[in-house]
DNA sequence: TTTCTTGTTTTCAG
DNA sequence: ACTGAAAACAAGAA
C-alpha cells in the first residue's frame, strides 16, 4: 500500500518525465472513482498539459496546464504505470491517459478504493492550509517539539494509532508506523502519554529515517505497490519489523498483533 | 461463502 | 462538547 515515500516516488518520476507532456486523449474503462463523473473529467483533462507534480499527504496532484489539478489517492493497491502506446490494458486499468510522446498512462487499481478528483487550485491551497492534514515529517517544519506538543495532547490514544492519523503527522500508514516504533523501541499499545522525553526523540528520528530509508529504494512494496515504471520498491528489502518473521536487531521472533481492526508487528523483546 | 486487506470518514458510547 | 474506539466504506482475491 502506497504510503508517503511510495507516492514520493511516483511524484518524482512524474516530475522528472512527464512535465511538458500533453494529453492527447483519456480512455475511461471504469469511471465510477472519477469526480467529476467520466464525460467532465475527459473534458477538463483532455488537450491540456501536465505542467507539474506536488504531493500532501498520501494525496498526489497532477497540476495541468488549464490550471486544474488531478488530485489522486491511490488507496490501497492503485498505481500509475507508463506503457507504450496502445499496450493491451491490464485486466484493472481504469483510466488511459494517451500521452503524445508515443506513450499511455495507465491508472491502475484492483481494490477500487483508489480515485482521481479534479479539484481547482484554490482547492489545493486549501488543502495545504487546513488543519485537517498534520505537518509532512520529511519538511524542515515538522520538528521535535511539534512532535511532541501532538502526541502530549492526545496521551490517552495508543501510540500506533495515533502515529497513523493524519492530523498529527501525515503520511504515515501501517508500515512506516511499525517501522518507526521498532526503530525507537516502543511497543505498539503503549499509551502515547506514557512515552518518556528520549523515547518520544528516539521515535522521532524512527519516522525520519524509515521514511527517508524507504525513500532511498524508491519505497517498500509490500502489496502489490509498482513505481511508475511498472518496477517493484526495493525498501521491501530493508525492513526491520513490518511483515517480518524475525527482528533484525535481536534476531527474535517478530509478533502480530491486531489493534483496532489493524494488524501491527513488533518486537517483544526489544521494544518495552 | 467467508475472511482479509487499508486510509479516511462516520458513528457511537462515555 | 469532546474524546477515543469501533464500525463503515470503497471491492476483489484467495
């Protein structure tokens, strides 16, 4: 699943192969995750330009040339994925974009739960403004003492939880959350008040640097997440509890656990 | 047929 | 009114 520096990764070979490119035309083969619905979206997207890349969150913008944005969310298992023109679509391909340098951009999603909004750019403004999203963790901004005054002012939540929720700090999903409490040596369930000043820094440093890690090996495909050159995250290979049967610290045996409806993996040896 | 999967939103109890 | 927990939602794979 498509966490922050998944989506990260696709903003960057968006950025760094598509600006410039023109939509000749859209295909819709499964429209019903569209907004607004199949014949608008053609219409607002077709002709124009992709002009640029930004993304918030888990949310990824496509901004084009007639000042809209495509905002997507690619959810559990949706991808975009470069072909060359006229490529036989996979059996979950729902949009085509038919670009008009002899290739197609495939939104790609078996679950469905994935969507493209296009929304204007005061819209995107607002989304940045908001409190609804937290600070994003890899920007200069997002520094320990916010950290702090976040996780002190719900101390009754669990921490894994709470790390998970976007109002405190974006981007983080089931993976980079174990990840960052096997590197900070904090369980799970431990209730967030609970966590003392070295273990809040020591869980601090976990998210930057599982996330700056996993980023480094173009993300962690742990589903069925591919970049957009259809290749699979190598982070897969560097993680130390998420989907792990033993600990790569201490050499134990990796346990599961359900919270809330969630699965979550830890250490019970190193993390107390 | 049932269970499992997730980010986000909604609902509900306290 | 507020908080935290749990359920709901999107839908297909095994």
């Amino acid at each position: 699943m498509p966490e922050l520096p998944e989506v990260e990764t696709i903003r960057r070979q968006m950025e760094n192969n598509l600006v410039g490119r023109k939509i000749t035309d859209v295909i819709v083969r499964f429209g019903k995750r569209l907004e607004p619905a199949q014949k608008k979206f053609i219409e607002a997207v077709r002709g124009e330009k992709f002009v640029g890349f930004s993304r918030r969150a888990k949310l990824l913008m496509l901004h084009l040339s007639n000042k809209l944005t495509i905002a997507a969310h690619l959810k559990m298992t949706g991808k975009f994925v470069l072909k060359p023109h006229g490529t036989e679509p996979e059996k979950h391909v729902h949009v085509i974009f038919v670009l008009d340098n002899g290739q197609d951009l495939w939104f790609h999603d078996v679950r469905k739960f994935g969507y493209l909004k296009i929304i204007s750019l005061e819209k995107v403004e607002e989304l940045f403004k908001g409190d609804e999203f937290g600070p994003e963790p890899l920007d200069k901004k997002f520094s320990l003492d916010i950290f702090e005054s976040c996780i002190k002012s719900r101390k009754n939540k669990k921490i894994k939880p709470l790390l998970m929720e976007p109002k405190c700090i974006a981007g983080i999903g089931n993976i980079y959350a174990d990840e960052a409490l096997w590197h900070a040596l904090v369980r799970p369930t431990r209730r967030a008040g609970s966590l003392k000043k070295p273990e809040l820094a020591k869980l601090y440093d976990g998210i930057i640097v599982s996330l700056t890690e996993s980023l480094k090996h173009r993300g962690a495909s742990s589903e069925n997440y591919r970049d957009l050159f259809d290749t699979e995250g190598e982070s897969t290979n560097f993680l130390h509890a998420y989907n792990q049967e033993k600990c790569a610290r201490c050499k134990g045996a990796i346990k599961r656990i359900v919270i809330g409806t969630r699965s979550a993996h830890y250490c019970p040896k190193c993390q107390k």
